[in-house]
C-alpha cells in the first residue's frame, strides 16, 4: 500500500468518527428539548410567519418570515444550514417542511433560499400558521471530503502527481533558481518589506511547492495578494486561490479587486458573501452580461407565479403552471452553466472555499487541467484532506498560514488524537524546513511589549517590531482623553500601559459549569471585564468598536454577552475562533479556569493562547486566577511574563467584595480612579494658587496672634481676674498658640471638650487638687491628636477663625482687619482639602511592641524614643511634671525653644549631599562623619527631619526615613511594597475554600441550579396568573 493509499483509508476512517460526533452532538442538542430552551440556546427562531416568495440568483426560490428582533440573534447568520418546521410540534414528531441556505437576516426578517424549490405548501398553509426554524448540522461538507479522498486514488498519476510524491512518497521538490538578487522587476506594492519579497521571489522561482510562514501582524496577506499579481498579470497564469473559510476568501476578494487590470470571479452561494463583493460573484458577471435573455425568462416565471396564486379551485389548470415554473428554472439553470464556463475561462484568478472546489460545483464546467497553480490561504486551519480537494486541480502550489495558530476545528477527541488535527501545512513544514518555507519576520500590528512574549515562545525570538507599531499606545489615538496627557508615566494611566494583568486568586470567584453544557463559565471574571470596560470608554475615551472581549468558552461568551450587550450593543465578545485573523487596539482576555486542583483544559492549547495574546495592538488586558493556571507549564511561562512586565492588579483592589457577594456588581476602580484624576487637576490648579494661599494663610495668621496676645496681656495686668475662659470655635493654631504663651508667662493652662465644643482655660493660681492628673493627660493627648490632624487645615482655620467671638474693643479696633481677611480667605478655594484628604487616608506607620511606660503621659512608648517623647511630655503637660517634682523652667525653656522655632520663617533649601560632594581621597575620619550626619537626617528629598532616634529604615532600598516619609508609597518605593504584598497575598490565599465548600451540592453547579431555581419560580408564578385568569 503506497502512502497515499494509506493517508486515504485512514482519513476516511476519521472523518466518519468526526460525523458521528457531529450528529450526536447536534442530536443531543435538540433530542427531547422544547422549543423555548431551544430558542434560550440560540439554536431556534420560533412564532414566524411566511411572508412571501421570490426567484433569486441561479432561479432559486427564496422564502420570506417575518419575526420579533431577530438581529439580536447571535448564531444564526447568511450561509447557515436552516430546516423549516411548522410551530406547534416536538421536532421529534414531524418531518421538516424545507431546508436551505440563510440568504439574508434582518431586523425583522430572514430570507431563506431552499434546495428543492418547493415553496407551494408555504402558500397553501396560509398567513395564520405560524413557523419555527433550527439550525442545522451540515452534511455535503463530509461529502465532499469522502468524494476527494476518492480522487486522490483515481487521479494518483493526474496533473499533481510531483505533489503527491512529495507530501508522501518523501519524493524532493525540483530545485529552484532562487537567490537573493533574483526577484521581480517591478513590484505592484513598493511597501514591500525585505522579507516579504523574499518570500514573494522564493514562491515565483519555486517549481512545485512553496510555504509562506506568516506569524500574526507580519502582512500574510499583502504578501500573497503580491504572488498572485506577479503570476496572473506579468505571467498570464490560470490561478485557483482557496481558503478554508467564507471570511478568508472574502478578504482576499477585497484586495485584488482594488487591481483594476486583474479579472477574478468569487465561487460560492451568494447567502455566504459580503455585500462588498457580491459584484465579483459568478452569479453577479453572469447575471450583468447574459441580463437580457434571463429577464425574459424570468417575467415568464414571474407570471406563471401570480397565476399559480390567483388559481385556488382549478386543480388541472395548478398541475400545469407548476410544471411550467419547474420547465422555466431548468431553462434559466441550462443557460447560466454555458454563461457561467464562458465567464470563469476568461478570468486569472478563480476564488472559493477548499470545499467548494470538487466536481459539484461550478468548476466541474472547466476542464482537469485549466490551473497553472494553486494558491491556499490560512493552510493552516484546514483539513489535509480539505487542502487536496484544490491541489489536485494543478501542477503547482502555494500554501500560506501559520501552523504556531488556531488548528481546524475537530469535535471528536478520538479523531484529533489520531491524526486528523494534523495539517499539510504543518507536516511539510517539519518535513523540509527551508527548502520550502520562508518566513515573514517583520509584524506591523503589536506593541513590541505585546510581541515580544510570542515571538520569543513560538518564532525563536525572529519576530522585530516596525518602527510604526513598537511603542506605540493607547494615548496616541485620536479619541483617547488627553487629560492626563502631562503627568508622569505611571502604572495607574491605562493609555499609557501595554500589558495589564488582573489576578483573581484568593478571591471567590470559582468556575461553573452544567451538566447538559459542555462549557464552563467565571461571573467573577464577567465583572472584572465589565469593570475594565467601563475604566477605558468613560474615563479614557476608548471607543467601543476598537475593544474585544476573547474567552476560550461559549458559556463565557453568553455570560459576558448578557452583562455587556445591554450598556455597549456593539462590543464584540467572541471566542478565540472568531477573532482570527482579526485585531483590535484592546484586547481583554478571560481566562476562566479558577479552581482548587489546577485543571486548565483546552487552555493549555498553546496555539489558541497565542492567537488571543496576538490580537492586540496597543493594549493587552489578561484576567486570570494566576495560582490555577499556572499549573501547566505553558501558560506559567506566560504568566510569568506578565508578571515581570506588565501592570498587576488583584481582584481585591477593583470589586466591592459586600456588593459582589450580594449580587449587585459594583466597581470601586471607576469611581476612584475620577476621583484620582479630577484631584490631579485640582493639585495642579492649587500648585498655580499656591503664593495667593500662603500669603493669605499668614495674614490670617498674624491677626489671630494679635488678637490672642492683646487677651493675655490684659488678663495678666488685671489683679482682679484669677481665670480667663476662651470661647468655643477657637482653631487648633489658636488652642496651640494659647498654650505656647501659657508656658512662656508661667500660668496654668486647661482645654476641655471635644470638636467644636473644645475650649482653654488659664488660671494664675493653679490648685492641683481641683483638677485630676488623669483628666488632664487624657484632655492633653486628645488636644496633641487634633492639633496634629488639623494643623495644615487652613480652610477650616479660617472659617473657625471667623466664627471667634471678640470682645467689643477688639472688634471696633479691628474690623478692617477682619474685613481684609475675610476677603482673602474667600480667595482660599476648597482645593485646600485635598491634602488633608490625603493625610487622613495615609496609613499609619506601624508602633514596635517592646514598650516603656513615660513618666508623665503613661503612654506605652519604645525604649529607643523614651527620652525624647519624655522631654515632650515636660512642654505639654506642666501640671503632671509638677506632680513628679519636676522644675518649670525646663518647660519655660523647652516651651521657649519651641515658640522662637515656630516663629522662624520657612525657607525650603534644597538637600545639600556632603557624602557625594566629599573628595574620594579625603581622611577616612571626615568620610564616616560625613556618612553619619546624613544617616541621621531623612533621606526623603527636601526633608531636614533628624532621625538619630525616631528613623525607620525601609526594607526595600535600604535608607532611613522620618515617620512622615516612612511608608514606601510615600518615599518611592510603592512598586516593590505593592509586588511583595501581592506575593504575600497568593502565597497566603492560594489555597482559599469558597464560602459554600462545606455545602452538600458542588461549588461548579450552586450558580447554575440558583439561576434553574428562579426560572421555576418564575414559570409557577406564570402558571397561577393563567389559573386565575
């Protein structure tokens, strides 16, 4: 038995297994299910009414129905299979009435073209009955392969008997001239990069065959669309060009048909063709010159119709206009064949599916040896036996594709297993290598951040980014926001991030899946995507047509389809399959698999990952559970790339966990991230008022210390007043200020009540037994706390400020000066908050455990700052270091200290570095005073904080900080808190159990029976409302 021989019988048996699993499957599907599930499943259109009919290309009769929204259907669609039921009866008991080809849908219509052209039972059953239509499994595709299989035996020492021999007798291609000066002398296209007219000369000067390699975003195309030109119009050959789908052949009919000199026709059924190239359709060229013969025909037609529907009784006189409709189409099919081979023999280049080139169709009016060649686009999606359907037709072939990409679909495992997944492609690339292959190197769509990860994975690292696309980003769109156009780049502007990777795990959002779907689903991840979305059309300006949601499951695409469709109707979410060959500037991968014992399925595909990945071009959004992928390796390697270079975000940081869990998904991110970029304006403003604010921050200042110390002057001149009492309202800088000049004038001092209720008191003669030490510490404390969160609120100074009662002197005396800044504070805009907004949400630095009680306050205080927070304690608290026989004039003089401190102008000089301006010869001596005087300062940049005692070193770039710069976030170092935190956080969380783990029935299938339970609920309450009625 030769190799072809034995390539037949085993396909053969393979193809019977791969339509076996294709009826059970599609039996399953509808076996025993009513309509509605059908209709929920999207595999039937019911309550449709029959219209009308008419005669469409090639005399086939189109069937008209008439539905509710049946656009937003999304599995039917032109060139599908449809089988005509009438409504009313399990598709189990009845026979269909009709089947054909989808030809058209519309909002409200679809247009059906049906084989036997038997449309008189249609009008019989009258305009009340109503129709449901299922879409069918096909079955002349499996004919067809079994018919070519057939072939390849027969026609064993045929035209492409060298082609045979070479794909399985391991005959040797016929050596080719080809080098690398030999080339065409005039190119159509002169954007031709190096590689692709090498590519483009090797397949000219090839004999037999040639393989273009084309990865993602390399010009495959416009590669092939080049050979044709050079072979059909320099060289006058007769060319075959297939590919495995509609889409494909269509695309290639859009680019040469921009080549005026160029003839072409485009096989196929017209229901299955783009409206943009229905003009190049054999049955448009034939219809366009033979119009006038078939016009008569068809009136004839036409009117043995009206007669056949105005004749209700004359059963005879029906026969007979049957008989001649049936006459009259046999007439119009007679005479399109012979128009039909005159048009095809005077064209170049004949285009259609790997299919449609057997004997049944068209070509069988051309002769066995009509084709110079054969060309094949996207080889390597399609059946070896699919490709030798078209090869047998010449000498010669070209095939193109990427095998590294999306295989041809198989249902059946078996099947795949044994070989059938195997393309031509692939097995003579492996086979010969460059003797026959030349790759496309340069790729013109992706980011080279995108690129990179699949050209290192899957091409050797020979993928080079153009100078066009290998940095460019989301920010140099036209409708992208340009709002954050001047601030610095950073992980937060998702314009100007490439790579962005969202980590589900320790969150609970485990994957579902049911029993009569052999599919899996991740709502977790349906609102994560949704929230992603949202973030880049509202905030960035993303428009919706350049966005893509890829999922590798079908119950993922419903999910998401049901969440999305709704806000944005035009969003494309597919599965991996329906974005090959496509692109979009964001692509957002969901991933799904999330569970327990790290099953990943067909996700460890690496050719469907690869296809996803490289559907990017300026944005790539992958959303996963890290810990459950990355069990296969393939994928950890990818994960492991993201992790290194692109943005990350936990699931933790996006969703309202309470919200999520009660079903209502909400995003946090969106409404933080304006708030974020509409306080960066507002910064941005308030830096430009930043002198206005200042100056009158100080005036402001002036006149409350003014008026505070003309108060304590009279009270210490009056003998008669032992107390003065402040009113309430008066501003943490007053109650501060209060105390400073209690101190300096040696009087007791007491502030009492919380928030707008705290007010001071001071007495010139002190009673210690009136007043508890307790009372006093705890008032103290309280006031040291408020006066540290409030002391840069000048905006809330000031309206405190104003609301200061005066007495009646002061206020006549100074009224123009209150009037004054009331004006200028009213110039101080509310912006002021922002910086305290920031304080008040910045995490605290952490306390060490190992504690010292201080002498006077009680507090728990390290041992290491105990002298100093003690000195403290003196200035604050005199009635408690009165208590501990401790001397008031080491708090006059600390209090003193403190006052002439607080007086001195700010200046703000820059950080002077004597460590780096110190001569590297200088005395070892000088260099160790030098490194050890600027270790006991804060390294933060313009802070002059001394840090001999209260310095906390940062574990990340190994330099001391005051409290106030502490943080990493703070100081810079925020990229590597975040990364460690996160590897904290999967480390811990990697192993979390879902919250209903301890349940009876598996976590995969509660979503599921929860939605089952609400559509019983509701279909009850629907039975009861009929009962009543």
């Amino acid at each position: 038995m030769t190799g072809v021989e034995a390539f037949v019988e085993k396909c053969r048996d393979l193809i019977e297994l791969e339509r076996e699993e294709e009826i059970k499957q599609s039996t399953e599907a509808l076996k025993g299910q009513p309509t509605k599930r059908l209709a929920e499943r999207g595999l039937c259109l019911t309550r449709l009414r029959f219209q009308y009919t008419y005669t469409g290309l090639y005399g086939r009769a189109i069937l008209v129905f008439e539905g509710e929204s049946l656009s937003r259907v999304q599995t039917f669609g032109p060139g599908d299979i449809a089988a005509i039921y009438q409504q009313g009866h399990s598709i189990d008991e009845q026979i269909s009435l009709a089947r054909g080809l989808i030809f058209r849908l519309t909002a409200n219509t679809i247009h059906i073209a049906i084989e036997d052209n038997d449309d008189e039972q249609f009008n019989s059953l009258g305009d009340t009955c109503l129709f449901m239509i299922i879409k069918m499994a096909n079955d002349v595709t499996y004919r067809r392969l079994k018919h070519g299989l057939t072939l390849m035996v027969k026609q064993r020492q045929g035209i492409a008997h060298h082609l045979l021999d070479i794909a399985f007798d391991n005959a040797d291609p016929i050596p080719s001239n080809f080098s690398e000066s030999t080339g065409p002398s005039q190119w159509f296209n002169e954007n031709l990069d190096q590689s692709q007219r090498e590519a483009v000369s090797f397949a000219l000067a090839s004999r037999d065959i040639s393989i273009i390699h084309g990865p993602p975003g390399t010009g495959k195309t416009t590669t092939i669309v080049e050979y044709i030109l050079q072979e059909a119009l320099k060289r006058d050959a007769k060319i075959l060009c297939c590919a495995s789908s509609n889409i494909a052949v269509d695309n290639l009919v859009e680019r040469l048909g921009r080549k005026k000199q160029l003839k072409l026709i485009r096989l196929g059924h017209p229901a299955r063709l783009l409206e943009s190239i229905q003009c190049f359709s054999l049955e448009s060229i034939v219809m366009e010159n033979y119009q006038d013969v078939k016009n008569a025909i068809r009136e004839d037609l036409n009117q043995c119709f009206n007669k056949l529907r105005k004749s209700t009784t004359d059963r005879s006189e029906r026969e007979r206009l049957k008989k001649e409709i049936k006459n009259l189409r046999k007439d119009i099919r007679l005479y399109e064949e012979k128009a039909s081979r005159e048009a095809m023999q005077s064209v170049n280049v004949i285009l259609c599916t790997l299919t449609s080139a057997t004997d049944d169709s068209p070509l069988k009016l051309l002769p066995q040896n009509h084709f110079d060649l054969v060309v094949i686009d996207e080889c390597s999606q399609a059946l070896e036996v699919a490709c030798w359907l078209a090869l047998l037709r010449a000498p010669k072939c070209v095939l193109a594709g990427d095998h590294l990409q999306l295989p041809p679909t198989i249902l059946s495992e078996k099947a795949a297993k044994d070989g059938l997944a195997i393309t031509l492609m692939q097995r003579l690339t492996e086979q010969y290598g460059d003797k026959i292959t030349r790759m496309l190197t340069i790729q013109y769509r992706m980011n080279e951040a995108i690129m990179s990860w699949s050209s290192n994975e899957f091409y050797e690292g020979k993928l080079i980014a153009d100078e066009s696309v290998k940095s460019h980003l989301l920010k140099d769109l036209s409708n992208i926001s340009k709002r954050d156009s001047e601030c610095e780049i950073d992980d937060e502007n998702l314009s100007q991030c490439p790579l962005f990777l969202i980590d589900t795990t320790g969150y609970d959002m485990p994957e579902i899946s049911c029993d009569d779907e052999n599919s899996r689903g991740n709502e977790g991840e349906v609102a994560l995507v949704s929230i992603h979305v949202q973030e880049l059309i509202e905030n960035y300006g993303v428009s919706i047509d350049q966005i893509g949601v890829i999922t590798p499951y079908n119950m993922q695409v419903q999910l998401l389809r049901q969440k999305l469709l709704n806000k944005y109707p035009t969003l494309e979410i597919k599965s991996v399959d329906g974005f090959q060959g496509r692109e979009k500037e964001v692509i957002i991968i969901s991933m799904v698999r999330s569970n327990l014992h790290g099953e990943v399925g067909f996700l460890s595909d690496s050719r469907r990952i690869n296809v996803a990945i490289t559907r990017a071009r300026r944005h790539l959004c992958i959303i996963c559970n890290v810990q459950t992928v990355s069990h296969d390796p393939f994928i950890k390697r990818l994960i492991d790339y993201m992790l290194e270079n692109a943005h990350v975000r936990s699931a933790f940081e996006l969703i309202d966990d309470n919200n999520f869990f009660q079903g209502t998904i909400l995003s946090k991110k969106s409404t933080v991230s304006s708030k974020t970029k509409q306080t960066k304006q507002q910064l941005k403003k308030s830096k430009q008022q930043s002198n206005q604010r200042s100056e009158a921050t100080s005036t402001l200042e002036n006149v409350l210390t003014n008026i505070l110390d003309q108060r304590i002057e009279a009270f210490l001149n009056d003998p008669n007043v032992e107390k003065l009492q402040f009113e309430d309202g008066l501003s943490p800088f007053g109650r501060r200020y209060v105390h400073e000049l209690a101190e300096k004038h040696n009087l007791q001092h007491i502030s009492d009540g919380v928030g707008d209720q705290r007010h001071i008191t001071i007495m010139k003669k002190t009673s210690v037994e009136t007043i508890t030490t307790k009372k006093i510490i705890e008032n103290n404390q309280a006031e040291e706390e408020e006066v540290n969160d409030d002391d840069d609120d000048d905006g809330k100074m000031n309206e405190q400020f104003r609301s200061f009662s005066l007495l009646e002197e002061e206020k006549k005396n100074l009224s123009q000066i209150i009037d004054k800044s009331t004006k200028l504070s009213k110039k101080i805009s509310d912006q002021d908050l922002i910086s305290n907004e920031k304080e008040e949400n910045r995490i605290e630095s952490p306390i060490l455990d190992t504690a010292n009680l201080c002498r006077y306050c009680h507090k728990d205080i390290p041992p290491q700052n105990r002298q100093l927070h003690e000195i403290y304690c003196q200035r604050v608290n005199p009635l408690s270091s009165v208590a501990i026989s401790t001397t008031n004039e080491t708090s006059e003089t600390e209090s003193s200290k403190l006052n002439v401190a607080s007086e001195r102008p700010k200046t703000v000089k820059k950080k002077e570095n004597k460590l780096a301006s110190m001569n590297a010869e200088a005395p070892i001596n000088d260099l160790l005073e030098a490194a050890r005087q600027q270790d006991n300062i804060c390294n933060a940049h313009r802070c002059k904080v001394k840090i001999t005692l209260l310095g906390q070193l940062c574990s990340y770039c190994n330099r001391r900080y005051c409290f106030e710069h502490s943080m990493p976030e703070v100081h810079g170092c925020g990229h590597q808190a975040r990364k460690d935190i996160r590897q904290t956080h999967i480390s811990t969380h990697a192993n979390v159990r879902p919250v209903y783990e301890n349940s009876s029935i598996k976590k995969e299938k509660r979503p599921y029976l929860e939605r089952k339970l609400q559509d019983r609920i509701a279909s009850k309450e629907n039975e009861r409302k009929k009962k009543q009625n």
